[in-house]
C-alpha cells in the first residue's frame, strides 16, 4: 500500500510524452512576434564533434547530426546567415566566452557555475529517465508490478537515487555503465532497467528483437537535468530571443519532430 501511495503521489506530479514525439517545453502561449533582428546579422554557432547523433563527423568529414541541423533551421527561419564550427569540448564553453562564436549547442550543462557566464535558450529537448523490459513484458508492465523484482541501474546515477527514493520495495542491481545494466535485461540478470532514455534508446536501436521501452516517461528536471538547450554569453538578449522565437516557430510547424524523428529511430518520450 505504501508503494502505491507514493507513485501515485510521484505520476501526479510528472508529465507523460505519449501524445507526441516531443513535449512542447516553450511556452504555448508565447507571443509569436518576430524579435528586432537588426542586432542578429547572422548567428556563429559552436560545437563538438564528438557526441553522436547529435553533433559528429561522418565519413567524409563533414559535421553532421541532430544539433547541426536544428542550428541550420534556426537561421533558416528567422533568415539570416549561419555557421557551424567544431570545436574540441574542453575549449568550446572558453571560445564562447571569448566571442568567438554567438552561441553554443553542444549539451552545456545548466550550472550554476556555466549561468554565470551564458544565458540559456529555452529547453529544445528534455531527457527522461525510462523503464526498459523484455519485449514480451512490455504490454503487462506496470511499477507496483516491479515490487520485489530486480531493477538494474547505473551505479550511483540520478536514476539509481531515483528508485531508492520512489521504488523503495524493488532490488537494485548496480552497474558501471548503462549498456551493462541494459544487457542485465537481455540476459534475464534483471526484471527491467531504469536510466537515462535517451542512452537507452541508442541501445535499443541495436537489440530491438529483445527489448523496449516500458510505462511513461519520467521527467524529473531536478534529479535527471532539465534538457539540452542553446547557451549564449550573458547579456547576448538579442541572440537568445532570436532563438527562442525560432525554437517556437519549429516546434508549431512540427521542423522540431522532423528532425527528432530522423535521428532518432528509437523514439524515447
């Protein structure tokens, strides 16, 4: 009983994906009003090239991936020109804060360490944590069904606090990274998995015969992050908006789905 009072209490507070490949994370109600772009010529955005599918180098060596593309649609749509650089991570935060580039879309954690030096976009796409079973256990499952079975899990991860708090009642299984605590699944080791959905998804893509994703996404900004958004240096107003606005525009003309679906095949809202 006391498990079921407490997810009950945990589900009211979350919000499910399900209807949509992306949740709307701006605001709906914002006012569609072309910011001023006199100030915004063209946007030098920078990045990595070492995260794939979001930014990376095909085999030709061209920089590709999902933050390439919605970078290029953001100037696209508010029309003014654009560039992309790569730049090693170590160095790319620096290279903002120095000017050499307008903003930066790459993942950079929303610290308060980096909100002192850059402003944020708004979220362009949330990570949550998700539940991955067996594919034939995929249509009966449920999380008071977990009580007493065995949930793996990356060792000492956001997720692993998570069923500690919230799924007290089930065995936790420890390991050191997400595809050990996945495979723990494949191999009977474990009942389910719970992590990171988008790590997961990329594994999925690879065993889809085996696994899938369980139940409703887990969106909980203050264990699992609040998402990946675009950073700009502090002060750059005009630059942030002129993103927002763009982010918004997509999002309404479904551009922002187009491109989640094209990079990732294995949806994970």
């Amino acid at each position: 009983m006391r498990l079921i009072v407490v997810l009950i209490g945990l589900l009211a507070g979350m919000v499910s994906a399900s209807a949509q490949p992306i949740p709307y994370h701006a605001d709906p109600s914002a006012r569609e009003i072309l910011p001023n772009l006199a100030p915004v010529p063209a946007i030098r955005f920078l990045t990595t090239a070492d995260f794939p599918p979001f930014n990376f180098r095909d085999a030709g060596g061209e920089l590709i991936g999902f933050n390439i593309d919605l970078a290029r649609r953001i100037c696209t749509e508010v029309n003014v020109a654009c560039t992309v650089q790569a730049w090693p991570w170590e160095q790319v935060s620096n290279a903002l804060a120095d000017n050499q580039g307008d903003a930066l879309i790459a993942g950079l954690d929303m610290s308060a360490q980096n909100g002192a030096k850059f402003d944020f976009s708004s979220i362009y796409l949330a990570l949550p944590g998700r539940f991955v079973t067996r594919a034939s256990d995929i249509a009966a499952f449920s999380t008071v069904g977990l009580k007493g079975k065995t949930v793996s899990v990356r060792t000492g991860s956001r997720h692993e606090e998570f069923l500690k708090r919230y799924l007290p009642d089930v065995k936790i299984a420890g390991f050191p990274s997400e595809v050990e605590a996945l495979a723990a699944v494949q191999n009977n080791q474990a009942s389910a998995f719970f992590g990171d959905a988008m790590r997961a998804s990329f594994w999925l893509n690879e065993n889809l015969s085996c696994c899938g994703f369980a139940g409703e996404p887990y969106f909980r900004p203050d264990l699992f992050g609040e998402g990946l958004s675009i950073a700009v240096p502090a002060g750059h107003d005009a630059v942030r908006q002129v993103i927002d606005w763009a982010l918004i525009k997509l999002k309404n003309k479904g551009t922002l789905d187009e491109l989640y679906l094209r990079w990732f095949p294995v949806g994970f809202y």
